[in-house]
C-alpha cells in the first residue's frame, strides 16, 4: 500500500460584524511561504491534540482572541496536492463568530493581525497566500446559509440586543437590506430565537426599543431565506 | 516548532434504502487491526490525490460500487489522538447516496461487504472497529437532517418515481410515518422538486400513480420537518 505521510493544520475564518458589514480576521504573514501576504490564521495539529483543540490554540496563539462566547465550528478539510509549497497539508477548516472584534495581539507565524470587510478580500485582486482565498469563500457562505436555518446570528449581537441590531446583523452577513417591520414579525414569531429579557433601551434618544437575549432554540422553524 | 506527521483517511458511510429502512454498506475487516469486525470502507491518502478523488477510489475499490448518479458528500474529520492504533491518523468523513444496492465485490482491506440497517448497528452491541460507530451515527443523522433542507431524497430513488415512493424514502430515513394526502400536498407545491414526467405507473394492478423525476432545486423552499 502507498501510504502517504502529510501534515495536518487547522485555518480558521474568524468573522465579526461591524459599520453593517461581514468581517474577517486575516493574518499578514511573516514567514515564508507567502511572507507578506493576507492569510487565514491557523497552524500544524500538534501532538495528543484532538482538531477542535488545536483549533482553539491557533486562534489564540495567532490572535489572542478568547474562544468564550465564540461560536467555533468545522466546515470542510481541503486537500488538493500542491496546496502548500511545503509538502502535503491537508487543511481542516472552520469558521467562528464572535460578537465584536476584541484586542488583538500577533504571534506565531503571524506579524500583523487584520480584520477586514469580506467583500473587500473577494473583490479585489488581494494577495491572499494558499488555497485560502477558496477557504475564506467557502467560509463565508456557510455562514449566510447558516443564519438563514439556525439561530447563530445572536452569537454576532451581545449578551442582549434590540430585534433593531439584530437585523442589523442580518443585513450586513447578507448585504441585503430588510424590511424592518417585516424582520421583526418573523423574528418574533419563531420559537426559541428571541427571549424578550422585558428591559429597554433607547438608543439615540429614540422611542424605547425592547431588548432581547439568545433563547434555546438552535434552529429556525420556518427558515429566514435571503431575499433573491 | 513541534509539528506531528500524521497520515490522512477517507472514510465513506454509504447510504440506500431498502426494505423500508436505511441501510448502510460495512465491510469485515479482513486484516489487524480490529480484525474481523465491522468498519465503514475507506483508506489512506495517497501521493497526488485530492481528497475527493481518494473517496471515490477507495469506494469502488473496497465495494465495486460505482460512482455514477451517486451523491457524494463530504462531511466532517476526525482526529482525535489514539482513534487509530497504527499511529496518528485523520479520517475525513463522506456519506454517499445511492438508489438501491448494486452487487458489491470486497476488495482491499475488505473481507467480506456487508449491507446493514442502520439502527440495528446503532441498537445492538456490534462490535464496530475505530471511531466508526460514532461516524455512522454523525452521517445517518446529517443525511436525516439533509431530507428536511434539500432534495436529496430523489437520490435514493430510481430514474423516474411515484409521490409514494418518494415518500417511502422519507418514512424509511426518519423512521417516521408520513400522512400520504399531506405529504403528496407539499412536495409538489416546492418549486423544483419534483417534475412530473407525463407517464403513469399502476404497481400492483392499482390505481394509475404519477411518474415524476427529479427537479433542479437544490434545498427545499420551505423545508419537510421530521415530525416530533
């Protein structure tokens, strides 16, 4: 049997929202291969490490985000030969959300950590170092099809939030704009997605607005769909 | 840096349905270790393979199956230290669809290729090699879960279909069963997925019954829920 021997590394696409837009945490690398270039954070699984936890050190090795209140979730591996100039890498992939971009601090393979519009990364002819500009593609669509039938959107808002931010955040993910009355009719009416915690607030010194924490629910029953 | 070599599986749960139930395709192992007891088909890496591609050969190595009008996905890796005891090992997981079983010829590590419900190996005490009792059960409950967001069903059937043997499916699957008249009633009104060919079967020397093929949607607009 022709047994190859490969290394096996975790990437992660961290995404936050901000200024109503999907944003990604990428890395400027500061090693060769690619040195200089835009990639996601992550690294070689280490020894009795389970893919979860080496997830989870890479982030905060890379980043020093803290995985608490992270949504952190494995969406695909990727191995096509010649990925990697340094041999045979099969990636495993996640994606994590994280309620607002913390203070971040470089390390590792990393010499400057970026949050930047996701769009933007896709658009334009950024330099984006291995396969990652597909991974960050992927990523991202994962997570415009995952608001549409789960609940993750909260992990996006605070420990509680108007209907008003959350479908702020539904707009940015999906850069659609949505009926406000609409949103909140349909938001309302699913069990489990909202809890009304029967505080408000008014922010802007506008008409009090209810505020709402994550209920139990992990699905959404009926789905929220992206408008077409 | 203390990077761990690791070698690179593919493992296949396939799927089809039979006899009212969902039946997976095991193999006896014919070699150590866990020699003798039932695991899924897959195998190594090997040099210049993507990971795609060494599915689809271990399958038709081990089993004979073919891959045409197969549904083949990929859907999560395993990694945990000390799942292998040949060393460091990381499984990436597909599950297959496949209308109904095809003969089937063991090869490679396979001894012997065996159909099996799935529940049955999931309820009994079978002695089921590696992680693999735990992969089956994530890849019976992501085809489940597929069911209710997308058209996979039509995978399971044949060229052309009846609404009741669309239903089978379902009821086999989700181990459910399903109201006839309600469920005709709402998978013909979900645009694409199905397609009425224009012919007419009478199975059993019945009444006449619609033949339909499989549309061009992808998900399900809205969604089949299991019933609770």
């Amino acid at each position: 049997m022709n047994t190859e021997t490969v290394r096996v590394a975790v990437d992660m696409a961290v995404f936050t929202v901000r200024d109503n837009r999907l944003w990604i945490l990428m890395i400027r690398r500061g090693r060769r291969p690619y040195e200089g270039m835009l990639a996601l954070p992550g690294g070689f699984l280490e020894p009795g490490e389970d893919l979860d936890q080496a997830a989870y050190r890479e982030l905060t090795e890379e980043t020093g985000v803290l995985p608490s209140h992270m949504h952190l979730e494995q969406f695909r591996s990727y191995g096509s030969p010649g990925r990697d100039p340094r041999g045979r890498v099969v990636a495993v992939a996640y994606f994590a959300l994280i309620p607002s971009p913390p203070k971040t601090e470089a390390g590792g393979d990393a010499a400057e950590v970026e949050w930047t519009p996701v769009d933007d990364l896709l658009r334009a002819d950024a330099d984006i170092a291995f396969d990652h500009r597909r991974i960050l593609a992927d990523a991202a669509e994962q997570v415009r099809a995952k608001l549409e039938y789960t609940t993750v959107a909260t992990r996006f808002c605070g420990e509680t939030f108007t209907i008003s931010q959350l479908r702020q955040v539904y707009e940015a993910v999906w850069d659609r704009s949505l009926d406000p009355a609409n949103f909140y009719r349909k938001v309302t009416k699913i069990a489990g997605f909202v809890v009304p915690t029967g505080q408000t607030t008014s922010i802007g010194g506008g008409r009090p607005a209810g505020l709402y924490r994550a209920g139990d629910a992990q699905t959404l029953e009926p789905p929220m769909y992206r408008p077409r």
